[in-house]
C-alpha cells in the first residue's frame, strides 16, 4: 500500500488518511474498489448526519456568456462556510447548473452532496431549494464579502455597471416582489387587516380610515417592490426612475441569503 496511492484516493475523495487506508485494506489494495467502499461509506455517513441541523452555509454565483448560475450550499458550522475547499465546491455547483440546465441540476447535487461532499467536508450538507438561472441582455451580480447574501439582475438596455448597481442594492434591501402587481392578493390581503387594526387600535376617524390605508399600502410596497424601493445609492429616486433615467428595462432578478 503506497503513500502515493493513499494521497490520490484522498484527493479523489476527501476522505482521511485512516479512512482510505481502512478502505483500501477492505479492497486487498484495489484503488476502484477502495474508492467504492469509501463512496457507499459516504452514503452512510450522510444518513447518520441527516438530521443534524444545516443553518449556515454559502452562495456562488458563476456568469458565462448571457447566463448566469445562483446556488447555495447548507453546512452546520460557520467554521466549514468559512472554509475555501467548501466554497470552491459551491462555486462547482453554480457551474454544474449552467452546465446541465435547472431540470437535471438537483439530481446531480443531491448525489454528489450524499457520495462526496459529505465525505471530504465531514458535516450534514444540504442544497439550498431556490437555484437559479437567468438569462438576459444584461446581467448584474453582487455577492457579499460573506458569501451569504447575492444579487442579481437582467436588463434589457442601460448597461452593466448599472445592472452592478441595482444587483448591489437588490443584496442589500431583499426585494420580494418586482412590482406591486406582483404582490399575492392573501399578502396584501394580510397586510390590510394588520393595518385595519393598528388604526380602530389608534382610533383614527372613520372618514380618513381608507385613506390612511392606501397611504400604508404604498409604503409596504417601497418596502417590499423592488420598484419601488429608494436606490441605495441616491434615497431621493427610486429604481424605476434609476431605470427610466437610464432608458433600461428591469426583466428578472434574484434575492438570495442563506
């Protein structure tokens, strides 16, 4: 059993030195097989670790021509999302979605997570639900120094270092919706009765009730609307004046923090 032949099964799999020699004692020597048994081993090892809490994590980002990839990976310790071997991995992951398309991603990820990852990292992993891919003209992205919390955004006109901005702002004010169009009637529904409240609670006039509503409802929305939220940059103009100014569209975009 050679050192070089324990340092490549290592490097093919993460796994420990202990665990690559245990393996490739169990495989008389085979460097395939000592691979297999470490692989089915990983499988087991995710089993034990599935119901161990995965609440911190990491997100990449990787652009490639028109597209762009959005993926966040779950760990259980800030000391592993701190680790540059963990990012890296994400970083693989956000390419693995361009590659293969949204539809044939997940699959991939969870096998990987299950037979690999969880080997080489040594904690519960979970892929974060809401990868994304966008396309577009223009295409904006904005990853915090925490690798937490992106941005991204698509504009049909403008140009890039304005899409860069509006993907910063976008990290730093956590749009849910684009529009107040967008906005599920149950939300605003919900939204009305708690204001509804907060003002027979204040005792406001029965003649002003409406109006007073209507102004909240448009306040929740500078809060909630990307639109409609004031730039980051400049507070006396919101993003769809930015855009307007700038002859830009807004198509799509994405708020991401784990």
């Amino acid at each position: 059993m050679s050192l070089e032949l324990i340092k490549k099964i290592r490097q093919i799999t993460g796994a420990g030195m202990v665990d690559v020699k245990k393996a490739l004692d169990e495989a008389d020597g085979n460097e395939e097989k000592a691979i297999e048994i470490l692989r089915k081993a990983g499988s087991k090892i995710a089993a034990k670790k599935a119901d161990r809490e995965a609440s911190e994590g990491v997100l990449a980002i990787v652009k490639k021509d028109n597209k762009v990839a959005v993926v966040g990976l779950n760990c259980e310790t800030d000391f592993v999302a701190r680790n540059e071997d963990f990012i890296s991995s994400v970083n693989v992951f956000a390419e693995k979605l361009l590659e293969l398309g949204k539809e044939n991603f997940a699959a991939w990820a969870e096998d990987e997570i299950k037979n690999n990852l969880i080997v080489k990292i040594g904690e519960n992993l979970r892929l974060a639900p809401d990868f994304e891919i966008l396309s577009g003209e223009i295409i904006g992205d904005y990853l915090h120094s925490n690798n937490k919390v992106a941005g991204v955004v698509v504009l049909k006109g403008g140009s890039v270092d304005l899409a860069k901005d509006i993907a910063m702002h976008i990290a730093a004010m956590a749009p849910k919706y684009l529009k107040p169009e967008d906005v599920p009637e149950d939300v605003l529904a919900k939204e009305k009765e708690i204001y509804a409240e907060q003002l027979k609670a204040e005792g406001k006039p029965e003649a002003m009730l409406e109006q007073i509503l209507q102004g909240k409802l448009q306040k929740f929305y500078t809060e909630v609307c990307l639109l409609k939220q004031m730039f980051i940059k400049d507070d006396k103009k919101n993003i769809e004046q930015l855009l307007t100014e700038n002859n830009a569209e807004l198509e799509s975009f994405v708020y991401r923090s784990l």
